[in-house]
C-alpha cells in the first residue's frame, strides 16, 4: 500500500482517496485484508489533509449565514449561539480538506448544516426537525440514495431559508451536486 505522503501530486493522492472512499462505501466497511487501511496510513492521510489551506467559496459563507439567520428566527428554543457561524464554517472547512479540496464548496456547507439538523433531532428530539425538515437515514452502501438524499435537503433547505429570509439571494444547487 502507497503512503499518501509519497504521492508526487495532488491529483495522485486526491485519485487514491477517492479509490478508498468507493470501495469502503461499496464494500459497507468491511475489512478486507488486501484493501484494509492501515492505520499508520490513515494516520498520514489525515496529517495530509490537516495541512490543506481551504478558502470558503462565497456561496458557502452566504448558505452557512443564511442557515444560522432562518434557524434563529424560526426556532429560538435551540438557542443557537452566534460562535455557530464560525462553528459551521470550521466544520465544512474540515469536510473540504477530507476531500483534499482548497476550497469550501455549496456541498460541504450542506453536508455540515445536515449534520447539525440532525444532531439537533437528537438534543431536543425528533419533533424540532420532523416537521421542519426531512429526517432520512442515509445507507452510506448506497452512494446514489446519498446523492438523492442530500439534493432532497438542498431543496428543503432552500425552502427553509427563503420562508425566514425575505431577501434570499441563494439559489439551491439542481441535481447535478455530486455527493460521493
């Protein structure tokens, strides 16, 4: 097994993350022997991607804030904090560099506030975000129920936003987000 810190490019790592990604969402993460991850490897995979400058995109910055504003006004029994911009912002940065990405995109800004809905429905129960958003359970061996999934937030989400926000500029991505 290559150690991701002997990659000669960007691309040549970026190409073997993806290879790992697919065959442990094809494979369920199951270990195989010849294709496990050891974790020394992993261990400079994830000092590789640590060291990743990221740039959060404009529309990024603009969902997370449009996000933190509509969940402010629409639901003030969560008392989001206002370090939750920062918080959101840090967390689609570490999604970006994951994917090894220098840039913050829609889809990682997306992917972290559905993790926060989610973890919402959890601290103050299912009734906050049942009748609000939709609460489906990923099967991450289905990388096409991911994809339908996250473009079905990204449509509900945009609704959400523009219900609370009059001037909503943002437009939700279509179909052709790619998630995995």
């Amino acid at each position: 097994m290559p150690f991701i810190l002997d990659f000669v490019s960007e691309q040549e790592a970026e190409t073997y993350a993806s290879f790992i990604l697919t065959k442990t969402l094809q494979d369920g993460g199951q270990k195989l022997e010849d294709e496990f991850i050891a974790r020394d490897d992993f261990k400079q995979y994830l000092e590789m991607a640590k060291t990743i400058q990221v740039e959060v995109d404009p529309n990024s910055k603009q969902l997370i804030s449009n996000y933190f504003v509509a969940t402010r006004r629409s639901r003030p029994e969560c008392s989001l904090p206002i370090t939750a911009i920062s918080k959101l912002t840090s967390l689609a940065e570490s999604h970006a560099r994951l994917r090894l990405s220098p840039t913050v995109t829609y889809e990682d800004a997306l992917a972290v506030i559905r993790l926060y809905e989610q973890s919402m429905s959890y601290v103050y129960g299912k009734s906050i975000c049942t009748s609000v958003c939709p609460q489906k359970e990923m099967d991450f061996e289905k990388p096409a129920q991911i994809h339908d999934t996250m473009v079905s937030f990204s449509l509900w989400l945009d609704k959400y936003i523009k219900t609370y926000l009059r001037d909503h500029s943002m437009t939700s991505r279509d179909s052709s987000m790619t998630f995995y």
